[in-house]
C-alpha cells in the first residue's frame, strides 16, 4: 500500500479512536449512579500505569528504523483499550462523588487524555513525514507529558473530605496572598503644605529624567493618612478572615477523628455549601485588596464588608448544625465580626473627612 494510502488508513482508524475517547468522556461529564460498585482510587492509578507503559511502548517504536504502519495501527489500538478501560474505572471512581471531587477527578482525566491525544496525533503525523532526528525529538517530550499526566493522579483527592479540605486550603492561601499585598501598603509623601509648596515649585522640572522604577515598584504607596487608616484596618479584617478559614478547617478535622461518615451525604453536601461560602469570602477579601489603592473605592469595600458578615453568619450556623463549631472558632468568627464593624466605622470617618476636604477646596477656590 502507499505511502498516501497508509496515512489515510491510520488517519482513518485514529479519528475512530478518538471519537469512541470522546463519547465516553461525555459519560463522564455526569457522577456515576449510587447503584454501580464504586471503584477505588488505587485502581485508577494502577490503571493509569498501564497507559504510562503504552506510551512508552509507542515512543520506542521511533527509536530506530521508520515504524511500519502496521505497528502503528497495533499500537493504537492496544493503547486506546487501556484508556477506554481507565475512563470507566475513572467514572467508576465517582460513585458518591461530591461536585469538588468529581470535578478534580475530572480535570486530572481530562489531562491523560489531552496527552494521550496529543502523542498519537504526532505519532500518525510523523509516519507520512520524513524519520529525521528532530521529528523524534517530539515523540519523547509527548510521551513524558502522558508520564507526568498519569503520575499526577497519585495527587488526585480520592475522597470528597480531602476535596474539599484541599479547597479550602487554596482559599486561605489566597487570601493569604492578598494579606502580605496589603501590608505592603505605605503612606505617600506628607500632607504638610510646606512640602506641597515645595512640590509646586518643582512643576517644571518634571519633565527632566527620573528613575523609571521609582513609581512602578512604589505602586500603593501614595496613600493618604485617611487611607492608610482604612488599609491598616483592612489588614486586620483580612487576617481575621484567614483566621476563621484555619479554625473552619480544623473543626472539620475535628469532626473526622470522631468518625463522622465520610460518604454520609448530608454530611458532604454541607461541607460542600461551606466550600462554596469560604470560596465566596475569598471573593470578598480579593475586592476589598483590588479596592485599597488609591483612590480608594469606599462603597465597593462597604460592600464586601456586608456580604462577608452576612457569610460569617451563615458558616457559624452550618458548622453549629455539624456539631463542630468549638470555642476558638467561635472566637475567631466574633473577632471577624468586630473588626468589620471597625473597618466600616473607619470608612464612614473617612468619606466624611473627604467630603469635608472637597467642600473647603470648593470654598478656598471660589475666594
């Protein structure tokens, strides 16, 4: 058969393949039915040991001569049977799955299948070209990607707990991140009308050469007394909120060491509802942080500041219906609480001060 010929053929047999992966990954798309044997994580990845060996078996066929299109062919096929087999055992996986772990099962699946796509894609394109030294060098960078994708999954949660755990995890990194943002916030220059007749005097030098860096890495820290009052509140506000993110963790950890059911399904969707509250506080904190930068967005912070309370409110009585809301997280919800009421007060003080300001500049201008 032609050369032409054998790359329709394998072209052919590979959008079959392909088209048979895809339709099993809309299966997938939806958690498995209670009524199927739900299958270990392990077997999963004992599976996705079996692919990593497929594409190895596929990478040696480039080691020497030009493969035959019939090795090729057969190497397809074994290879897109195993995948087959992992996407059932990974939809099998999902019995019981909450929306967080079905949807990390998910992504982790869907990154084996992406490099095990891409690898034969290159493989079945590689056939009709020419067997050169720099062709071969993209088969065994695909098939390290189909070893790192299969590897990955040994990180993949194999419960909803630990799902959810993990996620509230990455919420109180993240507001730890906008935590150590804000306290890099300094005050600008001062406010003394010395230093501003000063400042006016050296209009006309300004367009002499500057330091280029000098106000890019200074980026917020022109900050008025007024705002960096509001700032330093903030701070506290935002430390206050990681602090009831740590104790919201630990009071789940606490209630698994008193064997509360890990697939008791009430028990999981509320975990889950306390997911999507400490996901929407990160919202929160995330625009309080944007808003801090002058010129200060007061009503937007007001805002968050509200719907964090109103959050707060709702984490308290959820983990109280648990039964796991302990003395330190109660303690850490209230400080949460108290330093919101201080922020606002701060930004009522402070939008009056600039409104005050305003009026006196209006006054001065009109004499």
């Amino acid at each position: 058969m032609p050369v032409r010929a054998e790359k329709e053929h394998l072209n052919l047999i590979l959008g079959s393949h392909l088209t048979t992966i895809h339709d099993t990954l809309h299966v997938l798309d939806q958690t498995a039915s209670s009524s199927l044997d739900k299958v270990s994580w392990e077997d999963v990845i004992k599976m996705g040991d079996q692919v990593s060996k497929q594409a190895t078996t596929v990478g040696m066929l480039w080691t020497g001569e030009k493969p035959e299109s019939k090795a090729i062919e057969e190497n397809m096929a074994s290879y897109f049977n195993t995948l087959q087999g992992f996407l059932l055992l990974s939809h099998g996986s999902t019995v019981g799955a909450g929306p967080t772990l079905s949807s990390s099962v998910h992504a982790s699946v869907k990154q084996v299948v992406d490099s095990s796509f891409r690898l034969m894609k290159e493989t079945v394109s590689l056939y009709e070209g020419s067997h050169s030294k720099d062709h071969n060098l993209s088969i065994p960078q695909l098939v390290g990607a189909v070893w790192e994708a299969c590897s990955a999954l040994k990180k993949t949660p194999a419960t909803n707990i630990t799902a959810i755990g993990r996620g509230m995890t990455q919420v109180a990194v993240s507001v730890k991140d906008v935590l150590r943002e804000m306290k890099e916030l300094k005050p600008g220059s001062s406010d003394d009308p010395a230093d501003k007749a000063v400042g006016e005097s050296c209009v006309e030098t300004e367009s002499e050469p500057r330091d280029d860096n000098s106000n890019e890495d200074g980026l917020g820290n022109d900050l008025s007394p007024e705002e960096m009052k509001v700032a330093e509140r903030a701070v506290v506000v935002v430390s206050n909120t990681l602090s009831v993110i740590k104790e919201l963790i630990r009071s789940i950890t606490g209630l698994l060491k008193l064997e509360k059911p890990n697939d008791n399904s009430s028990f999981v969707n509320s975990l889950e509802k306390l997911l999507q509250l400490c996901q929407e506080i990160g919202q929160q904190i995330d625009e309080i942080g944007a808003c801090l930068y002058p010129p200060q967005e007061i009503p937007t912070i007001k805002a968050s500041l509200d719907k964090i309370h109103s959050i707060i409110d709702v984490v308290q009585e959820e983990v109280g219906g648990l039964q796991g809301a302990s003395d330190v997280f109660l303690e850490a919800c209230n400080a949460l609480r108290s330093s919101l009421r201080q922020l606002a007060s701060e930004l009522s003080t402070s939008s009056t001060a600039d409104i005050e300001a305003k009026v006196e500049n209006i006054t001065l201008a009109n004499k």
